[in-house]
C-alpha cells in the first residue's frame, strides 16, 4: 500500500505528480528543506511555502531502487537522484 499524502505533504505530491520538483522553504528563517514537513528544522515555525526548483541542474549521482521499502514497494523499480539545480535549490 502506498504512502498516504498528509494536509503538510499533498502540495508536494500534487508538484510531484504534474512532472514539477519543488521544496519548501521557511518563511521566517529561509531554510530550504527538501521534503515537506509541518514544521522547520532549523527554527521550529510553521510557516513555509513550496518553491519551484527548476528544470535544469547538474546530477552528482543517482541510484535504482529495485527493491522499495513498505509503502514504497509497488513502485519500484525508481530512481533516487543527488541533484544541484541550476537556481540554487
């Protein structure tokens, strides 16, 4: 079964599912964290907002998963990516 999307995560996975890469960045400290979370890592506020991370950028690595943990496993096989996106995210 996969993951259920979350009220803090359905942004991201809609982005995800039109082909977009986003991220959220904090608005009160203007840390980027790149998967959603209710909270920022850096000074606890909720107050954030997903931003486009682009088209273009430079692929350091990337990886297939083959074999997926739970919740992920039905679709697999997929590809993790480190990536450095042109405009800074």
């Amino acid at each position: 079964m996969l993951m259920e999307p979350t009220r803090e995560t359905q942004p991201y996975w809609e982005a995800v599912k039109d082909g977009r890469v986003v991220a959220q960045r904090c608005r009160a400290c203007g840390t980027l964290a790149r998967s959603p979370r209710r909270f920022c890592p850096s000074c606890g506020s909720d107050d954030a907002a997903l931003e486009e991370c682009g088209t273009r950028g430079t692929v350091h690595t990337f990886s297939v998963v083959q074999r997926a943990a739970p919740g992920f496993h039905l679709e697999a096989p997929f590809v993790v990516a480190l990536v450095d996106f042109d405009n800074g995210h």
